[in-house]
C-alpha cells in the first residue's frame, strides 16, 4: 500500500496513508487495488466501454464482511463512494471517479432449494450463471434479457424480462435479502422482518443500502417458444402496429420486445422478439398471428431451452461496446408515433445501434403501483433509444442522433422511465428519478431518510432524504 489522493463526499481531495489502507486490506478477505496496480485496469471497466472512469480505490470484496468493512472505512474518512454489482449500468454510476468503488463482481455464489423453490444468489452474481444453476433443477425467475447483466442491479430497479407476464418482474419475485446499510450494519431482510425495507428494494434497491445477497421465488420451467422474427424496413409502419397490437392483447404467457435494428445484410429491419412460456402444444396458434399478416425476412423463433433464449442478444451487446440509452415509457404506439420510429429507425447512426421496447403486462400489471416501490403498473412499453459504436470517434454522433430520436417521442411518451433506463442524469436532471418512482418518491424520500439519512449512497438514481413533516 502507498498514500493516495482520494475524493470526499463533498468532492475535495484529501490523502489517504499507506498505513490507513494497510489496516483496511487486513480486515477485507478481498483485495485492494490502486492506480498503477496491475490489475486496476481489468477491473474498473464495466459492461459499457462509453464509461472510462479511474477509483482512487478499489475494494473487490470476497464476502459481506468485506462490505461492511468498507462502508464503515468509507464513513469514518467521508469518501466519495460507487458500487458494482455485475456493472451493467449504462451511465456507470458504479465506477466513483476519483472516489472509492466498492466491487461485488467477485461475490457470485449461489445456492437452489428446488423444494421451497428458492434461490440464494450473491450480488455480483450475473444472469447466466443464475439461469444455468434454476435450470439444473427446471426452475426459473424473471431476469432480464442479456446473460452478461448482472442480477442485483437489474432486480433492484424493478427487472424487466422474458417471464415477466407470467410470472412479474424480478423485483417480485424477490422475497428476502441481506443488506449492508449506510452506517455499516448488516441487516435481514424478509416479508416478515424489515418488510418496509423489502418494499424499497423491490425498484429503489440502490439507494437504501448495499445488498450483498438476493433471495428469489422460483418457478417450475420447461422449453419455451421464443426468439426473433424480422421484417423488412419497407413494412416498418405495418410491422410496429402488429407489434403493438399484438403486445396490447397477448396472453400473460407470453412477453415481448420490439425493435428497430439492422438485418444480417446490413439494412434498417423490425425485429419482434418473443418468449411464449405457456404449454408448447398451443406454441404455433400463439405465435402464428406474428407470421400471417406480412412477409417475413426471418423467422427465428423455435422451441428451446429458457437458458438459450436468454442468449437472444448476447452477441450484439457484448461487454466493451461503447453504448449510449434514452428510454420513457408508452402505453400504446400511435400511428404518428410509428411515423417517428420508422423515420429515425432509417437513419440510425451505426449498424450496431437499435430502437427498442420491453413489454410490461400480465402478472407484473396486476400488481398495484405502491406494493412495491417499482410504480408502473400499467400495460406499457418502456423505450430504449439504444445507438452502439465500436469507433470511439463515433461517440459522439450516436449520443446526438439518440437525443433527437428520443426528443422526437416525448409527445407519445407517458411522464414515466424505467429507473435502470435512466442514462445521464447530468444531462436529465433530477426530474428523471421523481418519474421513475412517481407516486412512491415521497414513501421513498421518508425511508432514505430512515436508512440513509446522509445520502452517503447517492452515486446513483438518487432520492434525497425528507424526515416526515419537512416539506
């Protein structure tokens, strides 16, 4: 260990000594990292490769202790702090620039009762491995769309996916977990013990404390019909209104996607993607309204594993790629918000950049927007304005083109964001957070201010305290 130049909460720079460091790294099983050090460079990038920020420090930590540890060295020497899950966030709010990151990545144990139907999962854990370890006893949970996310991250802001129609978003299948809170305590938290906290963690996970372990209800899973089906660029308009008209009338066994992207030769297409996890015998009569009504490019869809499906889009968001996002919320595409798509959809930047929807319906509709503190519990497509650019030259023609699109569809767009959508808030403001937790913002002020009463866990979406009776 050597002395360091790190940040303080109310962004100073004060230095840290070698020995300060040195008593922390004897009571982490982890490791330390440092500028310099030879892993540092591996260690701080995280999924999206437009994030290139430096920690001062970095705790990859082995266990909960570690984690609390680390708050605790955090408070006492009021460091700027971030935490990693699987790293997924599009803006990087893990990644502390000058600060302290406190890593999970390494904490990927988990552990499947398949007869309570119960998975314990540690929070660096990602989708794939999760998926692999349900599978092996035919049980699954909701939990997004891409192997490489990392399971915490997503479930704490709500967690869209493959199942969510029939069996609700990630967040409502998650009925327990162990949380480090902002004054370094370790907490249980279950329906019954520390309910008010699971209430949180169900869609505002990252501002009430750090969740070091996820516990899930399970579901039993078989081979499901899903993947991609593509149109030509040519029947946009007809192939966004089948989307939407499909999305509004489906049953709850199925859940969907639509895209704007580019087709294998490289021109502009419509993909609707699609998981059907009811009985496989009525497989074709569901999807067959998708394959009537247009002339298909591709027709991808096909019995299979849940674990394969899950890998739909692995390929074309890999890790490393410079990403950008804009996302809302629609209830319905309108033909003038069609109009709109197809326009920007003809002149997206980069063959790698897309315009896509996650469908929210079924189970996950049915709840009620504050039995959780996820709140948009109507039938709905959240919005990603997703360009993607290899050529780092390029960044900043896709972030261009992303804000026009995404400009261009406010007038078609509810007064509401997926909070994992949420992009730049430096750019969006603090509007953005008060409309992803809408009616429950104030529930959730009044309950950061019980757990986190000095935002010390404010490098995210971030809800500022409000003791009750403040204004």
């Amino acid at each position: 260990m050597r002395d360091i130049e790190i940040l303080t909460r109310d962004g100073a720079t004060i230095s840290l000594s070698a020995s300060a460091l040195t008593g922390l790294a004897g009571r982490v099983a982890g490791t330390l990292l440092l500028r310099g050090d030879a892993t540092y460079d591996v260690v701080r990038k995280v999924w999206n490769g437009m994030v290139d920020r430096r920690p001062a420090l970095i705790a990859r930590c082995a266990r909960s202790e570690d984690v609390v540890a680390c708050v605790r060295f955090a408070r006492e020497h009021d460091l700027s702090i971030s935490v990693r899950g699987g790293g997924h966030n599009y803006g990087g709010t893990s990644v502390s620039e000058g600060g302290m990151m406190i890593d999970l990545s390494a904490m990927r144990a988990v552990s499947i009762d398949p007869v309570a139907r119960i998975a314990r999962a540690a929070a660096g854990l990602r989708l794939g491995e999760f998926d692999a370890a349900a599978a092996e006893h035919g049980l699954a949970t909701t939990l997004g769309i891409n192997t490489d996310t990392g399971i915490a991250g997503l479930t704490l802001g709500g967690g869209y996916g493959w199942l969510a129609g029939r069996f609700g978003l990630a967040c409502d299948n998650l009925i327990g977990a162990e949380v480090i809170t902002a004054d370094g305590r370790r907490v249980e938290v279950t329906e019954s013990a520390n309910a008010d906290l699971l209430w949180g963690l169900r869609g505002a996970g990252a501002n009430l404390g750090i969740v070091t372990r996820l516990d899930y209800r399970l579901h039993p899973l078989g081979p499901v019909m899903g993947g991609l089906v593509i149109y030509s660029i040519e029947h946009g308009p007809a192939a966004l209104r089948l989307f939407d008209d499909y999305a509004a009338s489906c049953p709850d066994d199925v859940s969907m996607t639509g895209l704007l992207l580019h087709a294998p030769d490289g021109a502009p297409a419509i993909g609707i993607g699609l998981c059907y996890a009811g009985p496989l015998d009525k497989a074709d009569a569901v999807v067959a309204p998708l394959l009537r009504p247009l002339p298909v490019l591709a027709n991808l869809l096909e019995v299979q594993p849940y674990t394969k499906l899950q890998t739909l889009f692995d390929s074309v968001w890999p890790p490393g790629r410079l990403y950008y996002s804009k996302s809302s919320i629609a209830r319905r595409l309108s033909a003038e918000a069609i109009d709109c798509l197809v326009t920007h959809g003809r002149a997206m930047p980069t063959p790698l950049s897309a315009i896509a929807f996650q469908q929210l319906h079924g189970a996950a509709a049915r709840i009620g927007a504050s039995e959780t503190a996820f709140p948009h519990r109507f039938d709905h497509l959240s919005m990603y304005v997703h360009p993607a650019t290899d050529d780092p030259a390029q960044a900043r023609t896709i972030v261009d083109w992303a804000r026009r699109c995404w400009a261009a569809m406010q007038p078609f767009m509810e007064p509401a964001v997926y909070v994992n959508g949420i992009e730049d808030l430096g750019e969006e403001g603090s509007l953005r957070v008060r409309e992803a937790y809408g009616v429950n913002y104030d529930r959730l002020a009044r309950l950061k201010a019980r757990y986190d009463p000095a935002n010390f866990l404010s490098g995210n979406s971030n809800i500022t305290p409000r003791v009750e009776n403040s204004p």
